[in-house]
C-alpha cells in the first residue's frame, strides 16, 4: 500500500449543521475549536457552569451567542447539534434534556458516557426511542498512527495479527471532579486504549486488569498504574498498561514521558507513538514480507491528536445527520467500550480474569 493511499485525516464531507457548545475547559477551548475552526464547522453558541467563563471562550473564538445555562442553550431553536464536554456525572441530564428537543438533530457526548454501565445502556435505548442521534467522543481513534494502522491492518500487508501493545508512560491532566469519583485511571484513561483496541481487532473474549495506586495522585483513588491483557476471538493478544507515575518529575529531573505502541503479524510488524505527551504528532513505521519487501517505511502527517482529530469526530456526525447512515462512533458501539472498561474494574475487584460475555449489555 502506497504512503499516498493512506489517509491519515478525514475527508470533511459536511460542515453544514449549527453546533451549540457546552464546556469551556481545556478540551473544548484547545481541541473542539480549535478544530472547529480549522475545518469550517459553524459554532453559534456556547455554554457552561459559569457564564463569564464561556463568554472568554466565545471572544477567544468568535462565538456569536453565549447563553446562561447549558438548558438554556440546549433550547436554543438555532441549534442542530450539542457537544457536550461535560463532567459524566452531569452529562446525562443534559443528554435527555436534548433529547426531548424537536430542533436538536445529534448530540456529541463525551467519554466516559456516564458513570456506570447501566446508565449509559438506558441513555442508548432513550435515544434510539427518541430518533436522535448520540454519539460518543472516542477521538484516540482519530489519531493519525491509529487511522493509518487500521489501513494497514486491513490491507493485510502485516498478516494476521497476532500480538499488540499500548505501553504508556505520561501524566495524564486529572480533572478536579474525578477526585469525587470512585474510578479513575481505568474509566478515564484507559478508555482511550481499550476503545482502540476494539476499534482495530474487535471485541475481546476476555481481559484481565491489574492495578496499584499512583504516588502522585493525592486524592483517594483504586485505580493509579493500570495494567490489562486482552484476548480477541482471533487469537491476538494484546497489552494495554497505562503507567500514570512515569517516575519522579522534580525540577532536574529529565522529563522522559512518552507512549508507544506496536503490532506484530505473521506478515509484518508497525510500531509508532503517540504524541500528546509531547505536544507532536504520531508517529507510525512498518514493515511489511508482503508489500515493502521486509523494508521500514513511515508515512508522516503534519497534523496531531489535538487539536485534529477532534475534526474527524465532529464530521463523522455531521455526516451521519446529512446521509442518514449510523455515526462512525455510535452510542451502541460506546456502550460495549463501556462494557469492556467494567468487565477490567471487575477483574480488579475479584482478582480474576472476565469474560466478556459475563457483563449484560441488553
């Protein structure tokens, strides 16, 4: 497969919907729109818990409209879509107060959906009995390495797949409403890799999750350092460890973050990084018995997790609302990222490997 057939970053098929924001954190100021912008999405209004703080983002970014309360925003008859980046303990109130709204086309929700399994089922169901579109914000599948190994992967230049892993050493941003949860590296996190993982070999049989606290993380918590083995119903075995200690980080102290991930087939193998810890783009390099005669090659990109990707998330709903087709991140599909993340707290809490099958989705 030629560097010039892979597509790192979407296609924008339509930017033709009206966006009402709500969140004005650092994920929607520096990523929504920031991409927004960048890919022409039209944004008219934006809200949050505290009116001034929008009112900085919507000057930041030429928003027209700065309203309330995010209900307020959500009536809005100017409004086709939410996006909604908002804590997951909040966020299904808002998501059926959308719902009931004839004007509202699709929501944007992000990750975790809610805070429980059974409370993302049921917000599944009441979207589908309203007619509306829910999707959900797993934008890791975004990322440029990711896009362009499930090229390759489907191409079958590395084979089948027989073993992959996501070896993470950073310090994720630990929003201040996470420490009044019960759940932390697992559901907030690992979620990125564990979502991604499906989204290139399918969904697990099996996963077996172990954890210890992070020395960092002052507020209490179960889950700090992660660590959890996947087996697919294909055979590949697969690793995801999410080291959020990533050593000592006092001043001298070499900073030496950084996540890396490789795949290895019967045909080939990729290997690549991811680049937020840095602030660079993905890196990806592969070689291939099949196609590139046993010879690394790496396609490159310009273009970076954040603030990019967050275009191919919002266009593959706006795509969704002009054609009619299911969203590339359905609810429905989050709903068993979801079911994936419980069965790993559950393998923590008994000590034991979980079946996928053992944790209800209906």
């Amino acid at each position: 497969m030629a560097q010039a057939a892979f597509q790192p970053d979407v296609e924008v098929r339509s930017r033709d919907y009206r966006i009402g924001c709500i969140g004005a954190g650092m994920i929607m100021a520096e990523c929504h729109l920031a991409a927004y912008k960048q890919a022409g999405f039209p944004v008219v209004a934006i809200a949050s818990r505290t009116k001034a703080n929008a009112q900085k983002v919507a000057e930041r970014w030429d928003i027209p409209t700065v309203h309330d309360t995010p209900e307020k925003l959500i009536e809005d008859t100017s409004v086709e879509i939410i996006d909604l980046a908002f804590p997951p303990d909040q966020q299904p109130a808002l998501i059926r107060h959308a719902l009931k709204q004839p004007h509202v086309k699709a929501i944007l929700a992000q990750k975790p959906l809610a805070l429980s399994l059974g409370e993302a089922v049921l917000l599944r169901d009441e979207a589908k009995a309203a007619g509306k579109i829910l999707s959900v914000n797993q934008n890791m599948r975004y990322d440029q390495s990711m896009r362009v190994l499930k090229q390759i992967i489907d191409s079958g230049a590395l084979g089948d797949i027989v073993f992959a892993q996501i070896d993470m050493h950073a310090i994720p941003h630990w929003q201040a409403f996470l420490q009044d949860y019960d759940r932390l590296t697992l559901s907030n996190m690992s979620v990125h890799h564990l979502d991604v993982l499906r989204f290139l070999f399918g969904d697990p049989d099996e996963i077996t999750t172990l954890t210890r606290k992070d020395p960092r993380t002052t507020f209490d918590h179960k889950d700090g350092i992660t660590v959890s083995t996947l087996r697919f119903p294909s055979g590949v075995l697969a690793v995801s460890l999410e080291d959020v200690w990533s050593g000592p980080r006092q001043d001298g102290y070499r900073d030496d973050q950084h996540i890396s991930w490789r795949v290895e087939g019967t045909q080939g193998v990729a290997k690549g990084t991811i680049g937020w810890p840095t602030g660079a783009a993905s890196t990806l390099s592969y070689a291939s018995a099949k196609t590139t005669g046993g010879e690394w090659v790496s396609p490159s990109w310009e273009t970076m997790w954040f603030p990019h990707a967050f275009i191919g998330v919002m266009e593959q709903l706006q795509h969704a609302v002009a054609t009619g087709a299911a969203p590339a991140l359905s609810v429905a599909d989050n709903v068993r990222t979801m079911a994936l993340v419980e069965a790993g707290y559950r393998s923590i809490a008994e000590g034991r490997t979980v079946k996928l099958s053992e944790i209800s989705i209906n």
